[in-house]
C-alpha cells in the first residue's frame, strides 16, 4: 500500500489567520494520524506564513509517526532538520517568495551542492527525498547523488489529467519503470486528489508514499477530516 503523508501547511495558514492557537497544529495532526494517515508532512518557509520553525519541533516532540520535512536547503533549513532529525527530509528548489513548490530539482546541474547536503543529512540517519519533475535523466541524477527517492513533483500531471489522463500520466509510467530498474524508491506529489489519485497509483504502481495537502484539507471542509483521510486511504489500498 502507498502511504499517505498529510501536508498540514493549510492547517497552519488557518491557525496563524487570528493570530492564536485555533486550530491547534499539534491536536490536528494527532487526529489526522489517529484517522489512520501515516506520516505528516510540513514546509516551513523563510518568512513561517504558516508552518512555523517552532511548529515543526513540537511536532517531532508530539507525533508518534513519520515527520517529512520539505524546504529549500538554505543554511537555516539545514540546521533546523540536521537538529530535528525527522524521519525524512525533502529538498524542494523554491525561492524564498514562491506561493507553492512549482518545479523539480535539476539534478545534474546541481549535483555537487545536493551531495553534500544528502551526504550531511545521511551522517544524522535521514533518509533523503529530491524534488524532481518526471524527467529520467533527473531520476538517474538523484541516484548518482545517492538520494534515497525522489519525490515526483505531480503538477503537470493534474494539469493535463482532465484533458488525456493517457498523456498526463505517460512520463510517470517511465519514471517508475526506470526507478524499479535502480532501486530508488520514488513519493509523489502536489495537487493529487481525490479525482486523479486512484488513476496515477494504479499506472505507476510502485509509488512508495504520497504528500497531500491542499486538497485533501479543502475536501475536509465538506466531509470532515476522519472521512475524507478514509477516502484517501481507500483510494491508497
């Protein structure tokens, strides 16, 4: 079963919009894993518009299931998971005034630079994922950099999925391919839901976690939480 990882950066923007503590990050995500997901995902960024660095040592103190922490490797960022130490990081290449993550990593041209934070990274034991699109030439870099997966950035995918899911998936399909051919274990990524979901998995079928959060929380709005994390993971199984 691919697993599922709740993004819960919208839970955070909800909470900072009054300027208190409701929602409340922490009991959120305890529900969310106690609904059954099986990790929580977070991207704190520079200016912490939602998830807050302070957010994510709490979560690690206060969750008893996998933390993936996503961000671009600035020196800041890089002190903040090397301290952590969550389960597992992932390098995202955004500018600090991105609204959301919009591309991957160019892995070739970036290669030195990636492998020494993935090599900085593996001497705290975590396992390191690298944002790419669905390139096998950015498949094969990060394998080189000896990164443990890549996460599959999803975007282009959702993009064209309504128009010919056939075309939409077909670089996917060859990433997956290519990824069981060199042991590198492959996430995925960035506006998944519901609709397109089941269709992705079923293609590729070797995805070993999937990140979901601005859909899966909006959804939320009508059908609560507990059943939408079941729908997810019905979807999943």
């Amino acid at each position: 079963m691919t697993r599922l990882s709740v993004n819960i950066n919208k839970i955070a923007t909800l909470r900072n919009a009054r300027g208190e503590d409701y929602p409340n990050l922490i009991k959120t995500a305890q529900d969310i894993i106690n609904f059954g997901a099986q990790g929580i995902t977070i991207h704190p960024r520079p200016d912490e518009r939602h998830i807050r660095y302070s957010d994510a040592f709490e979560l690690k103190e206060k969750i008893n299931t996998e933390l993936n922490i996503e961000g671009n490797p600035s020196k800041k960022f890089i002190d903040l998971v090397n301290t952590i130490k969550p389960e597992q990081v992932t390098l995202v290449p955004d500018s600090e005034d991105a609204i959301t993550s919009n591309a991957g990593w160019n892995t070739i041209n970036n290669y030195s630079f990636l492998k020494d934070i993935v090599n900085e990274f593996h001497s705290n034991s975590i396992r390191v994922s690298i944002f790419i699109d669905p390139d096998i030439d950015m498949l094969e870099g990060a394998k080189k950099i000896n990164a443990d997966r890549v996460e599959l950035f999803t975007g282009p995918y959702a993009k064209v999925y309504n128009i010919d899911k056939s075309k939409a998936i077909e670089k996917y399909i060859q990433c997956s391919q290519v990824a069981n051919e060199i042991n590198l274990d492959l996430n995925a990524g960035h506006d998944l839901n519901q609709d397109n979901l089941e269709f992705f998995i079923q293609s590729t079928k070797n995805i070993k976690e999937v990140s979901i959060g601005h859909a899966l929380i909006s959804e939320s709005l009508y059908k609560g939480l507990h059943s939408t994390i079941k729908s997810y993971l019905d979807i999943l199984k």
